[in-house]
C-alpha cells in the first residue's frame, strides 16, 4: 500500500449547503485522511460555504466556470487539459448526475484509468430542461469505469436498466452522522424555548427553494392544516429565492403561521424541535433531508414519486401528489401527537451510518488503486 494518501478528485457543482454537498461533507469529515485525500473540482468562481473546512480538513478547492450546455463541448477539453497538467489524480468521482457525462469523457480523453459517474437524482417529470438531461446522461454509460447511485430508481435513471439487470451498478445510501440526530428530548425543548415554538405544532421542510422541492405545493397543503389548526407552524430550512412563496403567503394571510430560517448549520437540533416533518417532491434521487428527519425520530409525510429506498423507519407515509390537499392536512394533523423513539437501528441495520460507508468507500478506493497498479504492472512486464 502507498505511504501517501490516494488522491480523489470529487466534482460538484458548488459547495453550498444542498443535499448532495451535506452527504460528500459528512464522508470528508470521516473518512481516515492518512488513506484518502478527497479534493474538489467546483463549477463555479465563486467560494462555496463549505471550501473553509475541505481546506481545514487538508483538502484543496478548484474554482471553475460554470457548466452549461453551450459550453459542453468546451468543457470536456478544460477538464481533459486540467486534469493531464495534475496526474496525481488517477480517481474521478463526479457527482454529477447528468452532467457526469462531461467530465467522464474528459477524464477518459486524459486516460484517467478510475472515472467513477454517481447518481443522485432520479428525475421523472418533464420539461424542457429534464428532457436535455435525459440525452446528457448519456455518454455516461460509455465513459465511465464504476456506476454509483444512491439508490435503484436513480441507478435506473442515469444509467439505464441494462447495467443494473447486470449488477454493475452500485448502490450507495445517502449516509450521515447518525448519532448527530438521535433524538433528545432535552435539545427538543430548549429548542422549542429558543424560537417560542412551545405552543405550536410545528411542520417542518428542509430543502433548498428549487422547483422539484415543490414548495408551492407545501404552502397549500399547510393552508389546508391551518384552517383547521391555528397553532400550526410552517417552519421552512434551506436557501435560495422565495418571492413567489411570499406572494402566496400574503394572499392568503398566513404571514404570522410560516418561518424561514433560511440556510442553517444546526438542523440536526431544528428537527428535534419539529413535530412532523413534510417533503412533497416532485423527484428525488434518495434525499438526504427525509433520512435525517427519521434519524431524528419524526413522523415523516413525503410524495410517493420518491424512491422508495427512502423509507426507513416506520415512521415514513407516501402520499400521492395527485392527492387533495385536505388528505395530506389530515395526515399531517393525525402526526402532532406522535410518540417519538430512538430510530438508530433501523438506519445502521439498513446501510445509513455515515462511519460504516466511508469505510467501505475507502475499501473501494484502495481496491480499485491496487487493481490499476496490477495491471500496470502487468502492462510493463508484456513491454
């Protein structure tokens, strides 16, 4: 084995606090950095709210242009020219989802021998924009050398169903710190003290304000709950604009019944204090936000477009969207009153502790290394 770390190169779009950038955290923050050094290629110019740490942690930031699809085929000779000028990177791990396609050709064209494409979407709705993805994707299936997903429907979606029928697409669950969320009915009440949420029954949504979260939706469904329950609360978690969900507020009274907190580095302990947690997505991979949430013990009422790889505990119900919105309130209503318990068995049983997979990640890693290295060698004996 090398006395030196192996070298990942991990590219993301940015390092902002998304569900993707929170999972690929929690790995860099526990994985044993004497075997593996994870580095991040960015497509941005701009810092994200994670570079600080990666740095702290020992890592490096590379700040690049945006990806679009005009500049695709331009990008493909940026990746291959940057990564030949950096040969120490012999593992590309692009977190991609469609775009994994740019980047495994690159590294393909500059004979990186371990280009690792991984899916954490699984898109299902159409539009204009997903329907460009969906001939993206792709290349993918050519150029890359491993075929990751957070679950079976996203393996599906980004690689097609004859790579999974032959089992050569792996799945790896979106893992976290679980000790982090257990629940704690002592942080459950100071937070609760803390934001004056003692008298209410508080619904909680953490997702960042993109169309597929399908907040529009949540307001609605939540207008529904408050007309029958004045002491609900709509507390919302994550960044972005929501102008046009400060429209709907104000049309429709609710200004003194919904909260955004925007961006935070404490969900762990706001979902202590939630009484229920809602997530009526348009599509997901395997969302990182819904396996918190039960990590933290909460009656969970999601959309049955989800991959069903999500459902952990018992304490998980899929609705349809399609569904009125008095059926999700009813639900919602019905959860108040939920006795919650320590859910940790249920995620380290089913694969979600973060520490059991930045093992087997790092295993992998070290594996795939000493199998290029036998090759190579292999290679040099034949000359």
């Amino acid at each position: 084995m090398c006395s030196k770390p192996i070298k990942i190169l991990a590219i993301v779009c940015q390092l902002n606090s998304g569900g993707l950038e929170n999972r690929l955290m929690d790995i860099i923050r526990n994985i044993d950095r004497a075997k593996v050094q994870i580095d991040v290629y960015t497509c941005r110019m701009t810092e994200g709210v994670f570079d600080e740490e990666v740095k702290l942690l020992g890592g490096q930031i590379f700040y690049n242009p945006p990806l679009s699809v005009k500049n695709a085929a331009w990008y493909i000779i940026h990746f291959k020219k940057y990564l030949l000028e950096h040969p120490e990177y012999k593992i590309v791990h692009a977190h991609q989802d469609a775009w994994c396609s740019v980047f495994c050709i690159g590294a393909y064209l500059a004979k990186v021998p371990i280009r690792i494409a991984h899916s954490r979407t699984a898109i299902s709705t159409l539009s204009v924009s997903n329907c460009v993805k969906n001939i993206i994707k792709i290349p993918t299936r050519k150029y890359a050398t491993h075929f990751f997903a957070v679950s079976d429907l996203a393996g599906q979606w980004l690689f097609g169903n004859r790579l999974c029928e032959k089992g050569m697409v792996q799945v790896w669950p979106n893992a976290i710190d679980i000790s982090k969320f257990q629940y704690d009915k002592v942080i459950r009440n100071q937070v609760r003290d803390r934001f004056h949420w003692a008298a209410r029954h508080v619904i909680m949504h953490v997702g960042n304000f993109t169309p597929p979260k399908n907040h529009q939706f949540l307001l609605k469904i939540f207008n529904a709950v408050i007309k029958r329950d004045q002491q609900a609360l709509l507390v919302l978690v994550g960044s972005g604009d929501h102008t046009e969900l400060d429209i709907y507020i104000q049309q429709n009274s609710l200004d003194d019944s919904v909260v955004f907190l925007g961006r935070r580095d404490d969900v762990n302990e706001l979902l202590q204090g939630a009484d229920v947690f809602v997530f009526p997505s348009l599509f997901e991979g395997l969302p990182g936000a819904v396996v918190e949430a039960q990590a933290a013990g909460l009656p969970c009422i999601i959309s049955d477009t989800i991959d069903k790889a999500v459902c952990i505990t018992p304490n998980i119900t899929c609705l349809s969207l399609k569904e009125k919105t008095d059926v999700w309130a009813d639900k919602i209503i019905s959860s108040f009153d939920f006795n919650r318990k320590d859910t940790n068995r249920y995620l380290e049983e089913n694969g979600f502790d973060i520490k059991t997979l930045v093992r087997e990640l790092s295993r992998f890693y070290e594996d795939a290394m000493e199998e290029q290295t036998n090759v190579y060698r292999a290679l040099r004996k034949v000359d």
